[in-house]
C-alpha cells in the first residue's frame, strides 16, 4: 500500500516563459532529482522523455534524447513522453535510445487528445511539440466548432494509439487534463487491446 511510483519532473519556468531557475535548495535537472530520489526512497521512478526534443535543448533533439539516458542511468525505471502527434517521431526517439543508447528501460507514449483547436494550439507552443500540417489544417477548419474539434482528436489519438500499441509499446500515458471524456471514449475504442 502507499505509494509505489513517482515521476520526476524538473518543472516549467513560471508561465512556460523565460528560462528555467532551480528554487533554493531545488534541483537545477530532473537527473539529480532522479538520483536523490533514487538515494532516499523506494519508489520506481518515471522521468519525461520528448519525441521532438526538449523546447529548452538548443543543440537539438538527438542531444536532448543523449541526455535522456543521464536520467535513467541516474536511476529512472521507465520513460513516459510528451505528447506527439505524429508517430513517426516517437519511432525516431525510441530507435535513437534503443540503439545509439543502449536504452533498455519501458518508453511509454504520452498522448493528447484535442478539445479545441485554440487549446491544442496554445499546448504545442509550450512545450514545443509540432502538429502535422494535415492535421493542423483539420483543426484550423473546426476552429469555431470546439465539439467537431474534439470528436476530430479523438478519431485521431484512436488511430494514433492503434499504430502504437500494433508496434508494440509497453503500453500508453494519457494526458486527460481534467476532462475524462475524450479519454474514456478513446480507451473504450481500443478495447481489443486488452
């Protein structure tokens, strides 16, 4: 009983602006975090892990991912990502940490599901995830219409989710922000899985 699982985040600067500063006392990078967690406590230990790089890493994504696996060598027992859209960077990701790596730790797919295309917008400008442009073409024609734009995300994340688990993923994290309905409708699609 208790609890059994953490995942350990760094955090965003205040309002997703300006650069990151460790609070007094704090940790400057979710490794040293990792590590002391790792050095007190039990817990089996998540950490973020991000398809197209983290929006802060200004030397690239495949540095970015480098620096992934600092994280699990300071003691994470699985990976869950930031949201992606398209797959195809996910396998980009998970192929680099497997072999450039020696990456053996679960990767877990974190997915989004739209509510509204002014909300998907605001989310993959602060995290710096892109939308395909086909995708985003969708989206922009359902700008006014938030209910077309979430059965849309749905539809979509069902398909997305189908691909991934087909190719063989641990499993799924779901980003439900507070609104379980999407994230029921898109699990009770993927039924079969079970």
């Amino acid at each position: 009983s208790g609890i059994k699982n953490i995942l350990a985040l760094r955090g965003d600067p205040p309002g997703g602006k300006g650069d990151f500063q460790a609070t007094e006392g704090g940790f400057t990078y979710s490794k040293d975090l990792v590590a002391f967690i790792r050095s007190e406590f039990d817990f089996s230990i998540g950490v973020a892990g991000f398809p197209e790089g983290h929006i802060a890493c200004k030397e690239g994504r495949e540095v970015d991912w480098d620096r992934l696996k600092e994280k699990v060598d300071s003691g994470a027992d699985f990976i869950i990502t930031q949201l992606f859209f398209d797959n195809d960077d996910f396998f980009r990701f998970r192929d680099h940490l497997v072999k450039k790596t020696g990456m053996t730790k679960p990767i877990i797919p974190g997915i989004l599901s739209v509510l509204s295309t002014r909300q998907i917008k605001r989310f993959t400008e602060l995290c710096g995830a892109s939308i395909p442009e086909s995708m985003l073409n969708r989206l922009d024609d359902l700008a006014e219409d938030d209910a077309a734009a979430t059965e849309f995300g749905i539809e979509h994340a069902v398909r997305q989710c189908e691909a991934l688990l087909d190719a063989g993923v641990p499993g799924l994290h779901f980003y439900c922000l507070n609104k379980s309905y999407s994230t029921n409708r898109i699990v009770d699609a993927l039924s079969r899985y079970r």
